[in-house]
C-alpha cells in the first residue's frame, strides 16, 4: 500500500512538473521562445537543429516552423529583418524580478509574484485582473484571490513607488503612502484622489474645496503634490520593444485575412538517430538511463512547443475573424471583445487564452500590436449596436479634435453628444476616457488656445 502511494504521489509531481513547463513555454513571445530553444539545444544532446548537423536523424512530428501553420508563411514573413541580438535593457519587469529574488518569499508566493511581474506593462500598471491571474497562477497551483492580492500588496512595496497599481488613481496614493510631505497635505491629496478624481482632471478648485470642506491653500497644496508625483514609474525604464519580434503575421490576400505564425526566428528541431540508435548499443546503466531520460525530455519538449504553436495560431485566428473591422479601419472598428469569448469559442479555458495571448504580438498592414490589445470592453448602447471601449475613445479624440478650440468641449457635453449616438456611458467614465487618451480637460485645452503665441498652430 505505501508503495503504491508513493508511485501515485511521483506519478502526480511528475505530472506536475511537465504541466508547468508546458504552461512556461504557451506564454513565451516568439523572442524568449528562441532563446529557450537554443538553451535546451546546448543542455540535451538528443535533440539538433535542422541544416547544422551531418548526421542522420529522423523528426519527431513534423519540423516545428510547420507543425502549427500548415501552410507555408514565406509570403507573409518577407521583408521581415530583425536584429541578430536585442541590446541588454534593464526592463521594468527585469527590475521587479531582481526585487523579487531578494523579498524572501515561499516558492508559492513567489510564483504569484511572477505571474504578477509578468502582467506588469512598460508603464508600470497592472495589466491583468486579480481573477485572471489566479486563473494562471491556479494552472500550476491551488491559490485564492486573497493571496493574490497580498503578493501583489508585496509586489506594490517594490521600486519605484507606485508600481503595479491597476489603475491612475492606486499609482498615485501608492506614492503617498511613503510621501514626506506634511500629513494633512497627504490626506487632502488622498481625499482628492478618491472622492474628486473627476473635479481634479478639470481642475475646479472651488469646487473641490466646497466637497471636502478645505481652503483654496489647502486644496493647491494638496494638488501641488498629485503633480509631483509620476504617473507612469515604468517609463524610467528601458523597453523590452526596441525590437519587436511578432508572433504572429496577417495580412488580406483576396477577401480574406490569412493568419500565419512567424517562425522565421525559431531555430527547427528534430531528434539525432545518431543518439537515439546509439541507446540501443549502451549496457543498461547510468549512461543508458541519462540518454533515456534526455530523450524523454527531448519529446516532452518538443510537444510542448508544437501545442504552443496550435494554442497561439488558433487563438489568433479567432481574434482575428472578431476584429477583421478594425484591420480595415483601425480603432472605429474596434469591436467588443473578452477573452472569455475566444476561449468558449475554441473551448479553451480562459487562462489558456490569456497565456496563448501574453506578450505575443501580431503584424498587420496598419502596424504591430500586442494581441491583448485586441480585447476591449463592451460599452452597451441603447440602439442595439453595442460598442468596444476602443471605438468610444476613438470617438471622443474625433470630437476633440473637431470642437471650436475657441469653446473646447466639456467632458459633459461630450457625454450628451455620445449619449446621442447611443452609448450608454457616465460623465465620469468619458472624464477617464479622455484622460487615458492624453487629451487635457477643457479648461486647460481653452487656456493653451489662450496663451498660444499668436500664428503658432495647435
């Protein structure tokens, strides 16, 4: 009985151990993929790379450029040239990551940390959901929503201040926290933050006076802060995009989109016969057991790249046929869009496709983005056409950029404008909208016309 206990207990981490590597390889961009390929080249003799071995060898599957993409991407990938070696960038995540090694967490807390490293972007936010990165996280181990949130909490304490918030408003009370400047300043400029984030973007400072029952010093002093504060603490950084390497590559032929992997970067693996026929000739001992065991591996890892290709084309192709509208007209044509959504349409589960997704980039004809950006959140409207949050910050940049500059726009009459088309939105949210878009409050667009030198053009 305790054998057989023993045999389930290394069968399960056995089990285990394959399933986090598999996991580990489905979120690779292309770029690291290839460094992954070229390390497990160097550390198992039983695997070669096609074209720079004379011996002969026979292919487990098909050759992995193919495996995924049946169809030849020669077309697609021409005129692609990427740097033989992307320059050492110390990254945001590489920061938080050299942070990490020394935070002395468990190994569990220290996983949740990596997946919440890895779902930082290059401003510095939060990119994922506390939901979404259980659900990867919970891929390789049981967690709750609780601990994630603690981590992230330790995650949040990391350099520089204010990173990993989810959102404009969690950055900058993050740096509050460990702000010298006078204690009632703080509160003021925490009350401000949490209870007139909009009347702030308007800069209304009777207003925000008048709401929290503060003098007009009071409230400058308090705003004087907020500004000192950064609202991107990625930006310090260098950025991992100097040289983007797509996953993915689309472009019409015909009516249609054709949607092909880039395998141009990925080295082509195969097993050696030379190794594998030479098992058979060695005694059974420690040298027979290491090539057996190295050839396990070989085809464990093979198969994993070859499923990681299927996940990553077949989630793309989905999104793909959801969002050929905004390859035609760009952000317009956003349409609403959950990764859920793909996911029950693939019958994957949600994570998979959040991984299938993560840093993974696609090139099309109007330029290379991150697949993620081609989910959007649906903004309902009453005339039955429902709206992607993409498309409605498409149209309040058209707005802005057409109003009288003489009377810009107030986030309200925005709204109504909006409201007209049908979007069911807040005030509130057009205010965030507009902020996200880097385009100030009206007043401030007002007194840039004002003070503008005259014949200088905005």
């Amino acid at each position: 009985m305790r054998q057989r206990t023993e045999i389930r207990q290394r069968q399960k981490q056995e089990f285990n151990a394959r399933f986090s590597a598999a996991v580990q390889i489905l979120q690779m961009p292309v770029s690291e993929l290839a460094e992954e390929i070229r390390a497990t080249l160097d550390s198992n003799p039983l695997l070669e790379e096609y074209g720079t071995s004379d011996s002969q060898s026979t292919e487990i599957g098909e050759d992995l450029s193919t495996t995924a993409s049946p169809t030849s991407n020669a077309d697609l990938s021409q005129g692609l040239d990427y740097a033989a070696q992307i320059a050492e960038v110390q990254t945001v995540r590489k920061h938080l990551s050299q942070q990490l090694w020394t935070a002395g967490l468990s190994k569990a807390r220290r996983t949740i940390a990596e997946a919440i490293i890895d779902s930082v972007d290059e401003r510095g936010y939060l990119t994922e959901s506390v939901n979404d990165i259980q659900q990867i996280v919970a891929l390789s181990t049981t967690v709750t929503q609780q601990e994630i949130t603690e981590v992230l909490h330790i995650v949040q304490q990391f350099g520089p201040p204010g990173i990993a918030a989810r959102d404009l408003t969690e950055c900058l009370l993050l740096q509050l926290e460990i702000s010298s400047a006078p204690a009632d300043t703080i509160t003021n400029a925490r009350r401000i933050l949490l209870e007139c984030f909009s009347e702030l973007s308007e800069r209304k400072m009777d207003q925000i006076g008048v709401s929290l029952e503060i003098d007009v010093s009071a409230v400058n002093a308090a705003i004087a802060l907020i500004q000192s504060l950064n609202p991107y603490p990625g930006n310090q950084f260098g950025t991992a995009a100097e040289v983007i390497v797509p996953d993915i590559i689309t472009r019409k032929v015909g009516n249609k989109w054709q949607v092909e992997l880039n395998s141009l970067v990925l080295p082509k693996l195969r097993i050696s016969s030379h190794y594998r026929n030479m098992i058979d000739g060695l005694e059974k001992d420690e040298g027979r057991t290491y090539m057996r065991k190295n050839l396990s591996n070989a085809n464990t890892f093979l198969d994993n790249v070859n499923r990681r290709h299927e996940t990553v084309l077949s989630v793309a192709r989905e999104i793909v046929k959801h969002q050929h509208a905004f390859l035609e007209v760009g952000e317009a044509g956003m349409q609403p869009l959950k990764i859920s959504e793909i996911a029950q349409s693939l019958n994957l589960h949600d994570s998979t496709v959040s991984r299938a997704c993560s840093r993974k980039y696609i090139m099309t004809p109007r330029g290379t983005y991150e697949l993620k950006r081609l989910f959007s959140v649906r903004i309902p409207n009453r005339f039955g056409n429902d709206e992607s949050a993409q498309a409605i910050k498409h149209r309040i940049a058209s707005l802005v950029e057409q109003e009288d500059t003489n009377s810009p726009l107030s986030d309200q009459q925005i709204n109504e404008q909006l409201l007209r088309g049908g979007a069911s939105l807040s005030r509130r949210t057009v205010a965030k909208y507009r902020a996200q878009l880097g385009i100030p409050a009206h007043n401030i667009r007002k007194r840039i016309k004002i003070n503008q030198p005259k014949g200088e053009v905005v």
